[in-house]
C-alpha cells in the first residue's frame, strides 16, 4: 500500500509538466486534424458545473461501454443514487431513496421520451426493457421528486436513457458476445439519404437459468429479441425524428412478452432561445404469464412543450400531454387472482407550466406547477419550488421543495385474490419532499455533489388486518431521510476515479391496533451502499475499469454483500475491440435479493467491430 | 489482491498518451483560428502592438491557452491572455471568448461592443443567434465548429476560406 501511495506522489509531480507539454502539442495541429480528434468523454465531468437544481448523475456511454454492461439494469449500476438489485436472470429491482421492489413503482423511466411502465403494476418489467446499450448517448437519473417536467410517478426519480442521433452512429457495428451465462449478437447500420440521417439495428440474447441459494433451479432461462429504427432529418429550424422498436422474450418460468412502438417526434427552434417539441408515440405490449393472466396493452400518447424565449428576468416552460391505455387482460381462474374488470380503458393527461426566474445573476427561482388528471383518483396538483444559487463559478447550492404523487395502478384498486383484493377507494401515495444539494469542483479535476433528502409519505399503500379480507389501502405514512453523495476525480489523463454513497433511514408506521399483513413486500431497503470505480487508460489501445460496490443488509435477511467486478478492454486494431468482463470476482456467489439467485463469478467475452 | 496492487503501482508511474479533452481541444482550435482572420488595421495600435484574447466565464480553457501563447506570435504580433470579469469592458480586446459559465452574457456582451472588431467564440448551442462569431459544438466525441460569417463581416473582421471550409456550418452574409 505505501508503495502506490509513492507512485501516486511521484506521478502527481510529473503531471503539471506533462499537462502543459499536451496543450502546446494540440496547438500544432491543423485545423482539419483538430476536427478529427475524439475528445475523452471523461471530460463530461470537467466542465462548468451544472446548474440543475436537482440530484442528477449522468451515465455517459462512454462509461457504459468500459463498465461491460449486458443490460440496461447493469448500466444503471454506475449511477450512484441508484439502489440496483439483480434478483434473477432477468428480473431486477430499481429504485431511488428506498421503496424498493421488484415492480419498483415510484420510479419514472423513459427511453427517448417514452414512458418505460405497465399501468397494470405502475412499475417496470425490466426483463422487457432493452436498448442497443452501444448506441446510447447518456441516461440521465434523477433521484427525487423529478421537476414540474416530469410526472405522477416520478415520486422517486427518474431515469432518463436517450440514444443517439442517427447522424451520430452511421456506419456499421457488430457486436458479439459469449460468457458463462450469457450469449449475446447484435448489429446496426446507419447511413444518409436525402438529407435523412438513419439507422437500423437488431440484436438478440440467450441468457441460461440461475439457481437459489440452495441450488434450487428458478428455471428462468430465457431468449430476447429486438430491432428498430430511427431516422433524423433537419430543416432550417425544424428537427424530426420517427424511431420505432419491436422486441419478443420468452422465460422458461412462465412468461412470454412482445411489443412494438413507434414514435415521432419535431422540435421547432423559434429563435432567441425558444422552442416548441412535440412527440406522438404509440404501443402495443403483450405479456402472458402462463396460466395466471394474459395482458394486451395499447397505449396512445401525445405531448408538448413550449420554452418560451427569456422575458426580462424570467424563462418560462409550459406543456400538456395526453395519453390513453387499453387495457385488456384475460383472467385465468384456477390462478386464483383476477382483475376485475379485464376490459379497463384509462386516461392520463397532464398540464404544467414553470417559470425560472433570474433573482440575481447567480440566484434562479424556479417556480413550477403541474396538474396530472387520471381515470382513479381525477385531478393531483403538484407543485414544486426550487432554488439554485451559483455562489462561486465553482461552487453551487441548490434547495428543492415537492409535492410528488404515486397514482395508482390496476393492481391496487382492481386486482382481487381469496385473500387481498385492490380497493376501490385506493387514492394516491402523497409524497412531501424537501432536498438541499451542494455541487462542486474545488480543483480543475475534481468535481462532487452531495445532496440532503427528506421525503414525509401520507397514504402509503397497506394491506392491513383488521378488516378481513385484506385490501389495499393508503393507512400508513413516514418518513425516509438521507444523504447521497458522489465524487470524481482525474488525476492523470488516464485515470479516473469515480466514488459515491448513499445512506437511507426509513420510518413507516401503521396504524395502532392493526397488523400489517405485507411488511416488506412494498419496499426492501438497505441501510447503505456505495459505489466505486476506478478506470484507467493503459497506453493507447487498452482499457481497464475496476468497480467495486458494497449494499447493506436487506430487511427480509439478505445479507449486506460487497461485489468487484472488471473489465479488459484491448482494441485490437482501430475499429476492433476484444473486452474481457469478470463479475463477481471476489465471490464465489451472493445474492442481491430476496427471494433470488446466487450471482456467482462470471466472464463474458465480447469481440465489436466497427465498419 | 497484492498482485494486482503491484501491477497497478508500476502503470501509475507512466503516463499513457490518452484521448485529450474538450476543453483542451477548445483551446487550441482557438489559437488556430487566429493566422485565418484579419483584422482592421485600427485594431491595433503600432505594427507589432500585441493581439489580445479576453476569456470570461471558461477557467479551463484560459488555463489551456497560457500553456499555448507563450513564445508564439499570429501575423507577427505576440498574443496577451486578459482574464475578463463580470461587467469589465470588452474594449482593447481582439478576441473574446465566452465560455459555458457565462453563456447568458453572450448577447449582454455582443451589444456593448457591437461594432467592435472583436472575434466573439462561444461554446454554448445557439450562441450564433446570440451575436457570437464563432461557436463550438461537439457532435459525436468531436470538437467542431460554427461561423456567422455575416456578424463577422459587421465587425470588419475578414476570415480566410480556409477557416470557413472546416467549419460545421457557416452563416452566409445577408441571411
């Protein structure tokens, strides 16, 4: 150990001159060699702090490529407010600031402004939700109540995942991979006609089964499937954009889904700083859990948003947005659960507008307030109140206050059992939020962010005796209250170390006299977790990120475990790059979740091509 | 574990050539564009007066760029690094850029100068509409850039094709 710590001083020394040599070199180029330079995206951290009054990180694709990510869940890893939970082969359990479940309902996702969940359960089924991860531009993850701009059910963030353009991946890209538990194959094509800017990409995956703790097979096997397009074409002001998915999985337990989506999208530039989006999109997702019910869900949305140009001291944001479900589910009754009625149609429409005000030069109030109408509960209004003040150019403090809503889903007013049954009189999850942020870069490669919250819950959804039957009902409230914290820190041009840590408490009470028949099965916490990753360039072909994390332990006896995983990556030649992923290498097997598998040490090799 | 430490220890004492960053990048195009403009011959007030480069808002770049102008002359003249403050004048320069920090005053900044011969960069997405001359973009991991040719015209600054036919986009005059 001291031995790195003199290297690291020695080379500390070395580095100022070093920096200095690199500049002046840069400015010998010509300007058409400077164009053709690709700039480390590590850079994405070095620049002028961001002004978001919010806790957000973003996962650049960059970071998504070097971590060896298989899947949306593992990219979502490296966001450190994100409690990640793998349970089995393919279901995962995702969430932000606590109320963690394998349907994580109080998290917003969205995948190129569309909204990634199932009505039925208000969460998302993240066996179903993929992307081709190498053409992944950034995801953003916000934990909090997510501003005016986003919706009901954003109560605990939002995950924000945004592709590339199509002019930013043309060309041809092959990828394969193979590993212990895991095969993988995927292309894409992108080329220009017309001034159109497209790209086309399809990619599959057999995953095999894993086992419980005890050796038990899950039996949960699986095959997925998914292509797409996505084309772009830009006139004077006005950008679109038409992108459309179709995806098919099978899970040897029981489970066979599909969907297909189209959506469009204009952005119309208005001059001085104004623009107007639109966006349409349709979906169609089926989903069969083998004789337990049948679901075929369409969904219809329509939004805008107008940003007005800046009017004195104040920059306004107003949009609505409309959207339709058809839901339609076949009951099977010898699964002994149904929902009643299987014929549902529903509605959720939404109204906002937000005004940031300039107070100062360096203090912005943003006032925002949104009206989210949907077919159980009619009108939420929520309001929020932030403040962002840049104290120094590198200094930054940010202060929020929210009101965020948990509209509920099929499953807690129509979903019945022998046992427990939705009720009809279910009503929102209140949230009341309060956060406080600090942001800095004390030193040119040094940037963190450390962020204070305190949500107070009303109307937490409960399955409580007495009464008998059990239905679901809003009886409890509380509290959770915590710090996350993240840091980054570059000091080499070839190394970078990224380090973040949450801590969470949780206080929900039930009311005196009643037994609270669901305890743990709304939310699985742990105390604490943090993050670690260490990446580092070694000469100009070769790659190597070290991630180490560390969960606490879960409350239903998950015990708190700590994971490294690696990843070799060696670009053979200029557009070939062989990588070497090793998961779990310090285990010989944990479990992330209860009940789940046993996440043993696993490689996995990928070859990618680039054309 | 050891083993891996040991490994580690030895990379850490040699630096790698690895991908330079944006800022870096930023800078020297910068620098770079300087031999491709022209400025009035009033802009200057003797023939070897120094041109100057006002930074505000961008502390990385201007860091860049004291690596870069020291011993290095554009059109014969020595090249001045002025750190530019909040509400401080524009006059005297020849070159301003706006960094990302101070996005917003791009357009306080264009109109108190407006007829002044001064090459105003900026790297924020629609700075042109702004009255910024120049504007960085990156687009797929690259640095590049955009000219309103006719506000560089407004401001007798000339610049030489060369410049304009690597460019991402040019504003024509008269548009």
């Amino acid at each position: 150990m001291r031995r790195t710590l003199c290297a690291l001083a020695a080379a500390a020394c070395a580095g100022a001159a070093h920096a200095a040599t690199l500049a002046a070199n840069l400015a010998d180029l010509s300007l058409e060699q400077l164009s053709n330079i690709v700039v480390s995206t590590v850079s994405g951290r070095e620049e002028p702090l961001s002004s978001a009054p919010a806790s957000i990180y973003v996962i650049t694709g960059n970071d998504i490529r070097r971590s060896g990510a298989l899947s949306l869940p593992e990219a979502l890893r490296l966001a450190p407010n994100l409690q990640v939970a793998r349970v089995d082969a393919n279901q995962w359990a995702i969430s932000a600031r606590g109320f963690n479940n394998v349907l994580a309902n109080r998290l917003l996702i969205l995948i190129d402004g569309r909204t990634v969940y199932t009505p039925l359960f208000a969460g998302t089924f993240w066996e179903a939700q993929d992307v081709l991860l190498e053409d992944v531009e950034r995801i953003e993850v916000i934990s909090g109540p997510g501003a005016t701009l986003w919706g009901a059910n954003a109560v605990n963030g939002v995950i924000n995942v945004i592709t590339k353009s199509a002019a930013a991946t043309q060309g041809a890209l092959v990828s394969l991979g193979a590993g212990d538990d895991q095969r993988d194959i995927a292309a894409r094509y992108g080329g220009e006609a017309g001034g159109i800017h497209y790209r086309v990409y399809a990619k599959a995956r057999d995953r095999d089964g894993l086992r419980l703790p005890g050796g038990a097979s899950i039996a949960d096997a699986s095959r997925f499937a998914q292509g797409g397009f996505r084309a772009d074409w830009q006139r004077s002001g006005d950008a679109f954009t038409l992108q459309a998915d179709l995806h098919d999985g099978d899970i040897d337990a029981g489970r066979d889904f599909a969907a297909a989506n189209v959506l469009g999208r204009w952005t119309r530039a208005l001059g001085e700083g104004a623009s107007l989006r639109t966006q349409a999109y349709f979906e169609r997702t089926t989903r069969d859990h083998h004789r337990t019910f049948r679901e075929t869900l369409d969904t219809y949305d329509l939004d805008l948003q107008h940003n007005l140009r800046r009017m004195g001291r104040h920059r306004l944001v107003w949009g609505f947005g409309l959207r339709y479900y058809r839901d339609r589910v076949q009951n099977f009754p010898e699964a002994g659960l149904a929902f009643l009625p299987a014929h549902r149609d529903l509605e959720r429409h939404h109204l906002f507008v937000q005004d940031e005000i300039a107070l100062t030069p360096t203090l912005d109030l943003t006032l925002g307030a949104k009206l989210e109408s949907n077919s159980y509960t009619g009108t939420e209004f929520l309001p929020n109140v932030r403040l962002a003040w840049r104290a120094t150019p590198t200094q930054f403090f940010w202060g929020a206050l929210s009101r965020a809503v948990r509209a509920p889903s099929r499953i807690d007013r129509e979903f019945f059992t022998p046992a427990v049954a939705g009720g009809p009189a279910f009503r929102s999850e209140v949230s009341d939020v309060l956060e406080i942020g600090y942001r800095a870069q004390p030193a040119p490669r040094l940037s963190l962010s450390v962020t204070g919250f305190l949500h107070e819950h009303e109307r937490l959804a409960s399955v409580l005796v007495p009464p008998v039957p059990a239905t679901f009902t809003n009886q409890r409230d509380g509290r959770t209250s915590g710090v996350e914290a993240w840091a980054s820190w570059r000091p080499r041009d070839w190394a970078r170390f990224d380090a973040g840590i949450v801590r969470l408490h949780q206080a929900l009470r039930i009311p005196p006299g009643t037994v609270d028949l669901a305890a743990g099965l709304f939310e699985r916490d742990p105390r604490q977790w943090w993050k670690l990753r260490a990446a580092f360039d070694l000469g100009e072909r070769t790659d190597l990120d070290v991630m180490v994390r560390h969960y606490g332990a879960l409350p239903n006896n998950v015990p708190d475990y700590t994971a490294l995983d690696l990843r070799l990556g060696w670009r053979a030649m200029r557009n070939v790059e062989l990588s070497l992923l090793v998961q779990n290498l310090l285990d010989r097997g944990h479990v992330e979740w209860s009940p789940g598998a046993e996440l043993e040490r696993t490689a996995y090799i990928k070859l990618r091509i680039d054309l | 574990m050891r083993a891996l430490l040991a490994t580690l220890c030895l990379l850490l004492a040699c630096p790698a050539a690895a991908q330079p960053l944006e800022h870096e990048v930023k800078a020297a195009f910068l620098f770079r564009f300087l031999p491709y403009v022209e400025w009035p011959q009033q802009s200057f007030e003797a023939p070897g007066a120094p041109l100057t480069i006002g930074v505000l808002g961008a502390p990385h770049i201007e860091d860049e760029l004291r690596h870069i102008i020291p011993g290095r002359t554009v059109h014969g003249r020595p090249v001045v690094l002025r750190q530019l403050k909040e509400g401080e004048s524009a006059r005297g320069l020849h070159v301003l850029f706006v960094g990302r920090a101070a996005s917003e005053r791009v357009r306080a900044v264009t109109r108190l100068a407006p007829w002044q011969p001064l090459l105003v960069v900026s790297e924020s997405p629609g700075a042109l509409e702004q009255g910024a001359v120049v504007n960085f973009l990156v687009a797929d991991g690259r640095v590049g850039f955009e000219i309103a040719l006719d506000e560089a015209e407004r401001r007798a600054l000339r610049i030489s094709s060369r410049m304009l036919g690597v460019a991402v986009r040019v504003r024509p005059p008269n548009s």
